[in-house]
C-alpha cells in the first residue's frame, strides 16, 4: 500500500467522537481524539478499564465506526468505506492479536495461522509457505501440528502472533497481548514484538495496562477523558 500521507504519518486519526447506545443511555467513550502513528513506531496505548483502549483500536482496525471525525490510514479514509471495501481492507492492512488469543480449538497450530490466508488468492503451496514463515519468525515451527489445548499460554500466543502476521499486514494491533501471561512468558512476548517491530519494520499499537510492558514501546499515549495524553495524567 502506499504510505504517502501529507504528513507522513501512517495512522492519522482527527476529531473523532465514539458514542455507544445502551437502551436509552449515550456512552459516550471518545470526544475529539487525536492520534497519529508514524511508519514503523512501536505505541503503547495505556488508560484505566473502561477508557476506550479497545474501542480506538477496533477504529483504527476498522473493526468499528466512529460517530464523528475521520481516520486515515496509509493516505486512505477508512471511516468512509463500504462495509465490503472495509472488510477487504481489514484482510490486507490489518493483523489482530488479542489477550485471549482467539484460536479455534479444533484446528492445529498451522491451521489457525493459515485462517487469514483463505481471504486472499494464494493458492495452497503458496499458504503452506508463508505458514511456514510465519510459524519460524514466532519459534514455533515444532508445534505447527499441535492443538490449541496442547500448548502453553505463551505458545498460543505465539500462536496468535503468526496468525496476525501471516499475510504481512501493515499494522499489527494487540489488545492487552500479555495481560494473561505470567511476567516471564509475557516478557518473551513482548520481545518478539519488539523484533517484529525494530527488524521487521512493523508497525505496531498496542493495548496494555502493564508499565513494563509499555516500556517496550517507542512512545506510550494515554487515554483520559476520550482524549489521548502523552503523560500520565496524576
Ligand atoms: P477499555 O478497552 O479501555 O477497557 P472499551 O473500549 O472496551 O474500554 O470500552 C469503553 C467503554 O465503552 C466502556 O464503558 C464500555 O462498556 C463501552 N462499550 C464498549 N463497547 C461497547 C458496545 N459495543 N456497546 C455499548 N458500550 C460499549
Ligand atoms: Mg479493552
């Protein structure tokens, strides 16, 4: 895709305003939120429970609309797709990693990451390569025949995280990728992002409510009041 935005920026998100309806009630989530991500940056997206963190990513992801304000990204707005451009928009741009990993149980390892893949128009020895791929950059090749259920947390993450890479999208998006892994494994974890990120050039945003997990990141944001902060609000 092209990367050509006016200013550079690969993720350029400008007065957007997120409201919920529950019943009667408004919940009103994000007002007037501003956030651009650079080509290859590495942010850690923090805020309390209820902030928001998931609600930006899945704009970001197109995964959700916002009510007001646009999103760019890489020099396209994704706020004013069709559902069926955004859908194929999403298979091509867009790899999710989430706390809970998400695989299907029934399928092996090398299934599950091969899943994105039956969106595309690789044929089958071209999937079974980038399979391959994606499983070695993880560290998991010798698992590739194994069952969700027959790994650890961290492998299923690992799991996940090739899942997410497999068809090489321009942002990888994780939602709290550690907060079910004890300190060691989420540890290894967050490594492998961070290679990802510094020898891959991938452009990362991730969710996470751990400090030593944003430390990882090359700049952290903070939603407080459906606005991002570049400190720590007291
Ligand atoms: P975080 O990820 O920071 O914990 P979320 O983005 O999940 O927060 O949620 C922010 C707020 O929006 C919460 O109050 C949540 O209940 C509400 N919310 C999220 N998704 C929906 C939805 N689909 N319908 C109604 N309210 C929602
Ligand atoms: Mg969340």
């Amino acid at each position: 895709m092209s990367t050509n935005t006016s200013n550079g920026a690969l993720v350029r998100i400008k007065d957007v305003d997120k409201v919920f309806h529950r019943g009667s009630e408004e919940i009103h989530v994000l007002g007037g939120l501003n956030l651009e991500v650079a080509q290859g940056e590495f942010l850690a997206l923090m805020g309390p429970s209820g902030s928001g963190k998931s609600t930006l990513l899945n704009l970001i992801g197109g995964l959700d609309r916002a009510t007001r304000g646009t999103v760019e990204i890489g020099g396209e707005r994704v706020d004013a797709m069709s559902d069926r451009a955004l859908a194929a928009w999403r298979a091509r741009h867009i790899g999710l990693v989430f706390q809970f990993y998400n695989l299907l149980p029934v399928l092996t390892a090398e299934k599950n990451v091969e899943l994105p893949l039956l969106l595309t128009h690789l044929n089958k020895a071209q999937r079974r390569k980038h399979v391959a791929a994606a499983l070695d950059i993880v560290g998991l090749t010798h698992r590739a025949k194994h069952h969700p259920r027959t790994l650890s947390g961290g492998e299923q993450q690992r799991v996940g995280i090739a899942r997410a890479i497999v068809t090489d999208p321009t942002i990888l998006l994780c939602d709290e990728p550690t907060g079910d892994l004890d300190r060691k494994t989420g540890d290894e974890i967050l490594s492998l992002l961070q290679a990802l990120n510094r020898e891959q050039g991938k452009t990362i945003v991730m969710v996470t409510h751990d400090p030593h997990a944003s430390h990882r990141a090359s700049r952290t944001v903070y939603l407080n009041k459906g606005q991002l902060l570049s400190e720590a609000p007291e």
